[in-house]
C-alpha cells in the first residue's frame, strides 16, 4: 500500500469508527434509558437494583455471542454499561424518595 492509498484508508476507517461511535451512544442512552422503568419495577417489588445473577447471565452469554473481543475486555465493557444503569437507577430511586 502506498502512502496516498494509506491516508485514504486511514481516513475512511475513521469515517466508518465515527458512525459507529454515535450509534453506539445511541444505544447505551436507549439501554440506559430502560433504568427508569426498572427502578419502579423494583421499588414496586421490593427487590434491591443489584441483581449479581442476572449480571453473570449477561457476561456469560455476551462472552458466548462475541467472536473477536477479548473475554476480560467484554467482561469490563458490559461492567461499566451496567454500573452505568445501576446509577441511574439509584438516581431515579432516590428523586422519588425525595419527592
Ligand atoms: C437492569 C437491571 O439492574 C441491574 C443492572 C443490570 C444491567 O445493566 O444489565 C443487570 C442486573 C442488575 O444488577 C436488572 O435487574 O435487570
């Protein structure tokens, strides 16, 4: 590959990286999003926001769905979007406690 062949792939795949970063914005707002119905449901039921079962389930199937992605970078990636939701939800939780 020559250099202007190389400029030209580098900045195409960061066309492509940028499209791709949006609408995966997109989706961790959408999947965030879902911690206000969750945080009623559980207030409704009782049950704490924290559900380790239910985090293992996603790890392991994510890990089962994922081909390339290294299972200890998946495992900090689907860590970090579901801490994410825990937040949201405690903060969903305490705006209803506090009226
Ligand atoms: C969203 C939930 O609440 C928490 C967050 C989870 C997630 O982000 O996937 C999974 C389990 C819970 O620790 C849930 O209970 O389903």
């Amino acid at each position: 590959m020559d250099k202007a062949e190389a400029l030209k792939v580098l900045q195409e795949s960061r066309v492509a990286i940028d499209k791709i970063d949006e609408e995966l914005i997109y989706l961790i707002e959408k999947r965030t999003s879902l911690a206000k119905d969750i945080a009623s449901a559980k207030l409704a039921l009782g049950i704490p926001i924290e559900d380790k079962k239910r985090e293992d389930y996603i790890q392991d199937k994510i890990k089962k769905i994922s081909k390339e992605i290294d299972g200890d970078f998946i495992n900090k990636i689907m860590n970090i979007l579901m801490e994410l939701n825990k937040k949201e939800q405690e903060k969903i939780l305490r705006r209803n406690t506090n009226g």
